[in-house]
C-alpha cells in the first residue's frame, strides 16, 4: 500500500513528462499516416478520349449580309420597302423607269405565246404583206442610190471636168500629176457604169429588187472612188490664172455634198436591203410554224428582254430584313453605288482568325461549341466551321487566317455584331492521359510531376505530348491510371514524407 502511495506521488510529479511524450507521438503519426490531405489539391490519373480544341474569339455575322444595287444607269421611279422591313427572296425592293423595256418583255412573251401556238393564216398574210413593203422600199433605194450618184457625178463633178464624158481633163493643175491622171481615168471609166446601171434600174421590181442589190453596191464603191480621188485633188491644188480660190472652194463645197449624198444612199441601200432579208425570214419562220428551233429562239429573246428589265430592278436576293434604304423616287443611279443593304434570316455565322501556329489542325466541317458574351458561358451554342480562307491576312503584324463558322441551328437570341468565344475541335485523342498544364514542372530540361504514392510524394519525370486545348497537357509515358498528382507539384529537391 506504501508502495502504491509512492507510485502515485511520483506520477503526480512527473505528468508533464507523460503529456510530452503523448504528444510526440501523435505528431509522428500525423507525419505519416494523416499529413497526405497538407499535400494541397489532387487529380487522379484517368485516361479517356479527350478532344484536341482550339480556342479563339470573333464575332457573329448574318449568314447572308449584301449591298444591293442597280445594274444600269436610270432615274428611280419606285420604291417598295423601307428599313427594318422583313421580305421574301424575290420582292422587288426599288426599280428605275422601264415602261419601255417592260413592252418589249411583253411583246418578246406575245411572239413566244404566237410561236408555241402555231401560225395561223392573218400572221402568214402579215409577214407577206411586210415582205412585199420591204421590197418596195428596196427598189426605192435602189433608185435613189442612181439618181444620188448620178447627180453627184454629171452635176457636180463634172462641173471641173473638160468633155466629162468622152475625153475628162481637170480644169484646174493638181500638184501631184499621178493623182491628177487617176482622177481623170475614174471619171473616163464611170460613164460606161451609169449605161448599164440605168438598164439595170430602168427594169427593177420589187420581185427582183433583192437581185440588183449587189451590183448597184459595186457602183456605188467606184462613185465613192471617184469622189474621194477628186477631193483629193482639189486639197492639192492652188489658183491660178483659169481657176480662183473662191471656184475652188466652190467645188471642194460641192465634192462634200456629194459625198454626203452618196453615203446616205450607202447606207438606206443597206438598210432597206437588211429589212427585206428579215421580213422574209419571218415570213419563212411563220410559214413553217413554230418549230424547235424557232420557239428556242424566241424563249432566248424572251429570256434577254427579262435579263434588260431585270437590270431596272433591285430585288431581294434572299428571305431577309432591310437595314439600309438610300433609293429615292427621282434620283439617276448608276451601276457603281450601292443603294440598298439586307441580312438574311436564320442561321448566323461567326468569323474569327486564327493564328498560323493553331491552323494546320483547323478544317471543314470541324465541330465547335461558341458562348457569347451577351449570355455567359453557361449558355452554348452547337456551330461547325464551313470555310478557311487559303490567304493570310496580317493583324499586329502577325498573319492570321479568316475561318468562318455557322451556328448548326437558328436562334432568336443571336445578334449581328455580337462577341463569340469559340472552341474548335480538330481531333480526338483515344484512351489518352490528360492532365492540367499547370501540375507540370521542370528541371534541367526535363519535364516531372508530383505522384502522391501512398503517404509519401515523389517527383517523376513524364514525357509530354500535344497540348489538346489551353490549358491542358497529353502524357504520353510516366504516369500510369489511378495515380495521384499533386495540381502544384512540389521542387525537385523536395521529396515529402
């Protein structure tokens, strides 16, 4: 019993020696069984498919955004819608004046409807009827072609001529003697042409008309031959004491109406000849009816008065909104300016441009999720990119690519204009080991991470692959699934227990 009371006593002394040791003891337990959790945030090693993602910002465009404006030069007569406007693909938005141009579409649709239908007798009488006007008009011009050149050679230039009609002699000295021989021989030679070209006009009909065509045209070339050389002549003359400068004038007058004259009858010959051929070609089209031929023809005329109509006309290219109207009733417009500005509806794209060390991966119909800055990154948006522009183009001095990207389906929400922060995915990499870039450390060139293996944490190299997004890092050897990294691993020199 003495010895129990002096047991007790002596542990009543010494108790703080007994809390110490208790509490070293607990303290080398917590060192190693409980000190795992001080080690700071983990991630447990889990291969999976992880896609390899670009990230970029740009902006949200209409799908379809045109300035509008007219093909040819015109005086606005109307116009049709206004800003903020919604129209269908086709309406009619602004048109110049064109009643001209719209009878001609009616009257090109009437010959095609005419055509497709037949020709009936009242048309075969019709184009018969403008034959025989056109070949009454040629042989007017047939005549009129004489008579011209007659008056022309026998009133006019004969006036300088010495016997014009048996032996020609200039009345005034030429400079150039060789011209002055030439335009006597063209005078010498004309007169037998006027023989024969009165016989032949002297029995011309309108049956016939077409037959004299070629040979009145050679007569009318040597007269204008004839013309020309002798204004040349008198350009190359001078007065002198049988001829005056005023009777030189006089003549040099008289050769330009001449020729004048002529030249006129030139060009009503070719005239009235070109609308005898295309009578008879009607009349030869009408007869045979409305062949394949024939009705393609007239749908191509059909198809050019439209073509010349629609060049009046500002349309809507595509179901969209006005968002600019600058046409005004009665303001001439030309081709060059722009009048009219329209977005489409639906499907919105984004453009962005992506710099040349991320665009290798990106391609056609790549898959992308876009947040918009209007609605936070909680709310996404499915797009696929639709095209890369094959040129750069330099922003800060460093070349970039356009990609434009389209939203999969339409949204009410979607602005134009508005800020798009777009993930691309370019790839997937299977069964892959993926970790946060940042739990990646290194040392003497050599990359390492922080594997917690049971209570203790050891630093072990790795070998990296591609980064598959920002932020994130593949591990192509060194860790193994299930391991645990530390996210901020630890120096190299430090090894925790």
């Amino acid at each position: 019993m003495a010895y129990l009371s002096r047991t007790m006593l002596w542990l009543q002394k010494r108790w703080h020696v007994f809390l110490a040791i208790l509490i070293v003891l607990f303290a080398a337990w917590y060192y190693f069984f409980g000190r795992t959790a001080s080690f700071g945030p983990t991630i447990t090693v889990t291969p999976a498919d992880f896609p390899e993602q670009v990230a970029v910002s740009g902006t949200v465009t209409a799908a379809k955004d045109v300035a509008l404006g007219f093909a040819a030069n015109g005086r606005i007569s109307n116009t049709y819608a206004r800003v903020g406007q919604h129209v269908e693909a086709g309406t009619v938005l602004a048109e110049t004046e064109n009643g001209d141009l719209a009878a001609a579409l009616n009257q090109a649709e009437a010959n095609l409807a005419s055509l497709q239908t037949g020709s009936r007798p009242e048309q075969v009488a019709v184009a018969e009827a403008a034959v025989g006007s056109a070949q009454t008009a040629l042989v007017s011009a047939l005549q009129s072609a004489y008579t011209v050149s007659d008056d022309a050679v026998h009133n006019k230039i004969d006036a300088f001529f010495s016997n014009p009609r048996s032996n020609p002699k200039l009345t005034f000295t030429v400079a150039n003697a060789n011209l002055e021989l030439t335009v006597e021989s063209d005078r010498q030679a004309i007169e037998p042409v006027f023989a024969s070209w009165a016989a032949r006009i002297a029995k011309v009909t309108p049956a016939t008309a077409a037959d004299s065509v070629s040979a009145s045209q050679s007569y009318l070339k040597q007269v204008m031959a004839l013309l020309t050389d002798a204004n040349a002549a008198l350009n190359q003359s001078s007065p002198d004491q049988t001829t005056s400068a005023s009777v030189l004038a006089a003549y040099t007058a008289s050769i330009g109406v001449a020729r004048a004259n002529v030249n006129s009858a030139i060009s009503a010959l070719t005239a009235a000849t070109s609308a005898l051929d295309s009578a008879q070609k009607n009349l030869t089209l009408t007869e045979a009816g409305p062949t394949a031929d024939a009705v393609a023809a007239q749908q191509a005329a059909v198809q050019a008065a439209q073509a010349a109509l629609a060049k009046t006309r500002i349309t809507a290219p595509f179901s969209g909104t006005v968002t600019r109207m600058d046409a005004k009733v009665g303001e001439i417009v030309s081709p060059t300016t722009s009048d009219i500005s329209m977005q489409s509806d639906g499907v919105f794209q984004i453009e962005t441009y992506i710099p040349e060390i991320s665009i290798a991966n990106i391609a056609p119909q790549d898959a992308a999720t876009v947040t918009l800055d209007a609605y936070g990154p909680s709310v996404s948006f499915p797009a696929k990119v639709i095209m890369v522009d094959p040129a750069e183009t330099m922003q800060n001095g460093v070349p970039t690519y356009k990609t434009t990207l389209s939203f999969l389906t339409p949204d009410a929400r979607m602005r134009s204009g508005m800020t798009a922060n777009v993930l691309i995915t370019t790839a997937i990499l299977p069964n892959a080991v993926v970790i946060p870039s940042g739990a990646v450390n290194t040392y003497q060139g050599k990359s390492y991470v922080s594997v917690v293996r049971g209570r203790v944490v050891v630093n072990t190299a790795v070998t990296l692959g591609p980064s598959p997004s920002l932020g994130e890092v593949q591990i192509l050897s060194g860790l193994s699934s299930g391991d645990m990294l530390l996210l901020t691993p630890l120096p190299q020199n430090g090894v925790a227990r």
